[in-house]
C-alpha cells in the first residue's frame, strides 16, 4: 500500500452507509420515520420500485434489506451492487472499486493506474480438494502448530481449543496457473447426509499488516448452498447428536467453545445461513435440540426468524430450536472471547457481562468447595482416630 493510501479501516471510520446509498441512487424514505432511515430507489415518473429498499442499522454503519435479512456495510454493500456506481467497469477488481468510490465520497485524490481487470469465469469447475496442498495440524507434534498461530492468535483461540477441533480445520494452499499460491485456514465443508465427502471450503486469511482485516470467504467451486462445516471434539455422529450449535463462522464457534468447553456439535454456515444448508441438517438430526448463536444484529436475528420458520414446516416444536446469542455487549462469540463491545450494543443499554471474570469467579466457587470437602473429610477421619 502506498504511503498516504486510506484503508478499509478509515473508510468505515470517515463514511456512513447513508453517504454510499445515496451516492448509489436511493433516496430517504420519510414516511418510515427517522429512528431506523430507509432509502428507496425510484423509476423515471418518481415512483418507488417495489422490494428496492434498504433500512439503516442504528450508528448508519450498516444496512439491510427486510426481504432478505442481510446486512451489509458500506465495504460490502459496494461490493455487491458494483452496477450502482460511476466508477464501476466490467470486469474491475472489487477492491479497486470500493477505494475509487470511498476516496471520492472523501474527496481523496487517488493515483492513477492502470486498472486491473479480471476476465470473469464462465465456467467454475466443482470443488476439487486434491487441488491443493494440505497442512495438518497435529496435536503430537509441535512443528505442526507453528504454521497456525498467526490465523488463530489475533481471535484469541488457545492451543488446547485448537486441539479439541484439530481434526476439522487445515492449512491449504491453491497454486495458480500464472504461478502465484495463496495459503488459507481453511474448514472443510461437508453435506449432512454425507460426511465423509469434502464439498468445499471455508476459508480465512492471515490478518494484513495494515490492520485493515483479512480475506474470508469460500474456496472456489464450494457447495455453499448445501455445505457446512460440521465439527465434534467428541467425534459424535450426527445420528447420535443431542445438541447441535450454530454459527455463522467456525472462528465463533471455537470461541463459544473455548469459553463453554462442553462437547457438542459444532456447525459453521459460512455466513448467511441457506434454506439448503437448514433443512440438510435438520433431515438428519430430527432428535437433536438447536442453539442458533448467529450475531447479536438485525441480520442474525433474521437469520434465526427464518431458521425458526423452515424448522417449524419440517414438524420441528418450537422448544427444540432456540436462539443462543453471547451474553453482554458483545456482537458474535469471537467478540465475546475477546472481550471486544459493541458500541451499538451499549447504545442500545444492553448489559455488561465479563465471561472471564465470571469463569474466575466460578473456580473460585469450585475451589472453596473442593477445602470444604477436604475439611470434611479430615474432621472425620480425626473423629474415627479418637
């Protein structure tokens, strides 16, 4: 990056979501009042086009669309509607363009060069995974584990976590044909009828040294609509499951683990959860309870509104599927082992709760409980003795 170049991280500091609505050809909404904004596009006589609206989050650093449930920030709104914005050309690089839009909704001068263009694929071809190079870790050998520690270190997940799930994450490294390789954390995604077969990959990059987050998403030729990452520090079958948790990434359900060590299964959606990736599971775990810990937003809770829903026409009562958001002012489970509030949250007057210092403060129950035992048992012995 050159010097002087803003990143994402000014970005989503110096704009709002309304600034790049606005710029993409929404217009405010007045009749939905301004505690929660919507912006409407319009046709050429002025009228508003059905289902084309987005309702601003509260701090306007994101938005959603009520029909879809999915939360966009200005980075990613950008990303997905490219078509909205002057500078878009086919073929561009979405990087390229979320920097060309922000820097002139800033009024930043941006260096001319030549724009990168990527000729689209017309044809992916499905998932392969002998298409990579794989790293294991092993929980023998610590030569192994070195490689992972950059990828786990800055989302606070310890070794003894990465022990418990070594089994279903890896390091793969794709090479590409103009020589280039790209290694990332990946989380092998399998269908629920068929765990035995790897249909893709949830992937995470290493964190960039500019602070301005990290590549996540799925590896090429994924089943995205289907697959799911499926992981038990217990090895337990999905025949023989009793309790089943959910989360949007495989970084918040390690977290979840790491501060609650119990041993269940562990689902990873990948991001928003689909109607395939659902109903999947649910065909294969109709004895099992669900415990949806999707982020604490508007966006996760639709998430949970739909799963509720698709649950309910498969026959599912209403008790065996629940939500199962952190407690405190933390947005996801990874926040919440990190300690990391959300301002939003605390906005809102969400309560404050410390997972670590309520863990302190249960050793410290059962360890006052373990000398009372061991007094007990003295104070009979010696009463024997007499």
């Amino acid at each position: 990056m050159r010097e002087g170049e803003l990143t994402y991280d000014d970005f989503l500091r110096r704009l709002n979501i309304q600034d790049v609505l606005i710029d993409a050809g929404y217009h405010l909404n007045r009749r939905d009042g301004l505690r929660y904004p919507s912006y409407v596009r319009l046709d050429s006589e002025g009228r508003r086009i059905r289902n084309d609206k987005f309702i601003v989050t509260q701090q306007g650093k994101c938005c959603f669309k009520p029909q879809q449930q999915k939360s966009y920030n200005i980075i990613s709104f950008i990303k997905e509607h490219p078509h909205f914005f002057a500078e878009y050309r086919a073929g561009v690089s979405s990087d390229r363009l979320v920097n060309l839009v922000c820097n002139r909704l800033l009024n930043q001068p941006v260096a001319d060069r030549d724009t990168r263009i990527i000729q689209p694929k017309r044809d992916v071809k499905p998932f392969d995974m002998a298409d990579y190079d794989i790293h294991h870790f092993n929980p023998q050998d610590r030569a192994t584990q070195k490689k992972f520690y950059p990828f786990f270190k800055h989302r606070g997940i310890d070794l003894y976590t990465q022990y418990a799930f070594h089994r279903n994450f890896c390091l793969a490294t794709k090479h590409r044909e103009n020589g280039m390789k790209y290694t990332n954390l990946a989380f092998p995604l399998t269908v629920p009828k068929d765990t035995e077969q790897v249909v893709g990959l949830e992937e995470r990059g290493r964190p960039r040294m500019d602070g301005s987050g990290s590549y996540k998403g799925k590896a090429e030729g994924s089943n995205s609509s289907q697959g799911l990452w499926i992981a038990s520090p217990a090895q337990t079958p999905l025949a023989n499951a009793r309790h089943i948790y959910w989360f949007e990434s495989a970084y918040d359900a390690m977290a979840e683990y790491q501060i609650n060590p119990v041993k269940n299964v562990y689902v990873s959606t990948g991001g928003t959860p689909t109607k395939g990736q659902i109903k999947g599971m649910l065909e294969e775990t109709r004895q099992a309870n669900h415990y949806l810990g999707f982020d604490k937003d508007e966006a996760g809770r639709g998430f949970v509104k739909n799963f509720k829903a698709i649950a309910k026409e498969m026959g599912f009562a209403d008790f065996t599927v629940q939500s199962y958001h952190p407690l405190g002012q933390y947005k996801d489970w990874n926040d919440a082992l990190l300690g990391k509030r959300d301002q939003r949250l605390i906005d809102q007057g969400e309560i404050d709760f410390d997972y670590f210092e309520f863990a302190k403060a249960q050793e410290a129950e059962r360890q006052q409980e373990q000398e009372r035992k061991q007094q007990e048992k003295e104070e009979r012995t010696s009463g024997f003795r007499r």
